[in-house]
C-alpha cells in the first residue's frame, strides 16, 4: 500500500480571510465601533487562556473587548442580574459567557437569559431553534468555523457520510443542523455518536468526513479512520509534558497515524481553535447589527 500524500488543512489562513473581511467592514463603520463583553466565573486556566485571547484577536480587528471576571463563589442570581443590565446596555452588542461556569450556577439559565441579538456564541434557545429551521445568523463559532474550513479547502459535503463523535450542544448538535441544511456546504447524511455509541469505530470507518471531538488524546487511529477520509479534528486535550508549561495540546486524532493514510486532517493545534475566535469576530459584527436594527 502506497502512502497518502495527506493534506493538513490549517486553521489559520482560513482564520486570517474571516478577520481580514471583519476588520475592513469595521473600519467603515460610524459611531462606535461594535463591543462584546467577556463573562468569566473563577479562574479555571483554560478560561483564562480563552478568554485573552479572544480580547486579542477583538482588538486587533477593531472590536472593543472588555472582560468582566466574577468571584468563583459569584450567585446565579448575581450573574443573572450582570446579563440583563447588559442585556439593556446600548453600548454592548455582544455577550459572551464563558463556559465552564461552578457547579451552583445552572448554566442553561444564564445562556437562557442572554438577549438573542447579543448572543454571540449562539446558545440561547431562540438561535439554537433556528439553526434547526435553517435560518440562523448567530451560529455557534466552533460548527461554523468546520463550515467555513470545509469551504475555503472545497470539501464538498452534500451526498457525504459525515460522522460526528461528540453530541454537545458546542460542537456536535449545531454540526449536524448545519450539515444537514439545503445548502452548498450542507445537504450531508449525518451520524451523531457518543459515549452510549455501540461498535464506534464499525460507524466512524463509513465516514467521508469525521469531525472528532470527544476529548480523548490521540484516541482516534487507522482502527477508526476510513482511508481517503477527511478529518477534522475539534479535540482540545492537555497532555503533560516536560515542558515550561508542563503540558501540550493535542487533538483526538492520531495524527502520526493517520498521515499518510486519510486524504486530509486539521492539525491540533493550529486546526479548529482559530477558526472559533475569528467565527466569534465575525459573530460580533453580526450581533452589532443585529442591535443597530430598531
Ligand atoms: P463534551 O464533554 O460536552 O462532549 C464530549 C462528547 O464526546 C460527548 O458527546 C460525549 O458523549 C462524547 N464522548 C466521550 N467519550 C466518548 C467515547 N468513548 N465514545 C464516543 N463518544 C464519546 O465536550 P465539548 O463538546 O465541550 O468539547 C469536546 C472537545 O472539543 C473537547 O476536547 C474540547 O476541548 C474541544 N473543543 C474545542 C474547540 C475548538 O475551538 N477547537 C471548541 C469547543 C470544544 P456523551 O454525550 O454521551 O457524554
């Protein structure tokens, strides 16, 4: 058996044409340029990490970025209060609550209480049941930038098996509403697997396209992986390492594995991770039009 020539299918060009068209579109505007305001509860590392950078990449195109951090002992009802005094702010468009959030606080009810022009994560009912209709503007960042990936590699997916390991509603519901969509990058036959999934790997061989996002370092070899597959890799895992930081990023594909066997794969890191802040960028402008509308 010969070996693939695998294309690895970075994040960032892609990342780059969305920020680009965000910042010029910015630079037209008059008035107050749009603003989107970060939620975050405790100091949990990754938040913290996510979080700076999304302030970076908004102040580079020109958002204004402003984050808000609350005590990990902050009430539901004091985070509540803080989303609808935003929620009624005219200088704010855009409300972003970063997850994970303490076990006291119910998470649906704070995303539940976001204004649904202001959410630009795309998780409150409102968008999420549009999405569903086919009909969304405020899309959750992660699925939609696996669209706009998919689109500037020409990875057609109508008629295709796609498979998507993971059921959130981050990541792998929103996926599949999108995929399923009467559109050019939708029209696919979607599979949704998850931890009760029997025989994984026998569903996971079919798949034209595999998006893994399962949270398992490494998990996802040639056992699972259908040759000439395309696959797009969303896991984010720390695995330790002797390092300065004492861990590494890797994704849920074995991508030692798989290149050389599957037909194209996204890099952990350098892959997804981009596209979900610069779809948050364009997810900001979005909502500060949503706002301008009477
Ligand atoms: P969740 O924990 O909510 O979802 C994990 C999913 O994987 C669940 O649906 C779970 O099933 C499923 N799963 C777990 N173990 C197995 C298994 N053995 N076999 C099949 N399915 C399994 O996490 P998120 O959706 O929030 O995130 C998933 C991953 O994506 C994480 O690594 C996260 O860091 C990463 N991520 C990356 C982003 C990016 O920008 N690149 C953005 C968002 C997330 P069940 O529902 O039954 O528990």
């Amino acid at each position: 058996m010969c070996a693939r020539n695998t294309r690895i299918l970075f994040g960032k060009p892609v990342a780059d044409a969305i920020l680009t068209s965000v910042r010029k579109k910015v630079a037209t505007l008059k008035g107050r340029p749009p603003s989107v305001v970060f939620l975050r509860v405790g100091d949990d590392g990754a938040s913290v990490s996510y979080v700076k950078q999304k302030a970076k990449c908004a102040s580079e195109v020109g958002i204004q970025g402003e984050t808000r951090v609350f005590d990990e002992t902050t009430t539901e009802e004091r985070l509540l209060a803080e989303i609808i005094r935003l929620n009624e702010d005219p200088n704010v468009d855009g409300i972003l609550v970063q997850l994970p959030f303490p076990k006291h606080v119910n998470t649906l009810n704070i995303l539940r209480a976001v204004d649904s022009k202001k959410d630009v994560d795309g998780f409150t009912d409102v968008n999420g049941g549009r999405l569903w209709q086919g009909d969304g503007s405020l899309i959750p960042c992660t699925p939609a930038g696996i669209v706009e990936l998919l689109k500037y590699y020409r990875i057609a997916t109508e008629g295709k098996q796609v498979v998507i390991v993971n059921r959130s509603s981050i990541v792998g519901k929103p996926l599949a509403a999108l995929l399923l969509r009467h559109s050019e990058f939708g029209n696919a036959t979607v599979t949704v697997c998850h931890s009760y999934t029997q025989n994984l790997s026998d569903i996971t061989k079919q798949a034209d396209i595999l998006v893994l996002a399962c949270g398992k370092p490494h998990a996802f070899g040639r056992d699972y992986v259908k040759e000439s597959a395309v696959v797009i890799d969303v896991g984010i895992n720390r695995v330790p390492a002797d390092n300065e930081r004492g861990y590494m990023i890797r994704g849920d594909a074995d991508m030692e594995a798989l290149t050389g066997y599957v037909d194209a794969l996204t890099p952990v890191p350098g892959g997804i991770g981009p596209l979900t802040v610069a779809m948050l960028m364009k997810n900001t402008l979005q909502a500060y039009y949503l706002c301008q509308q009477p």
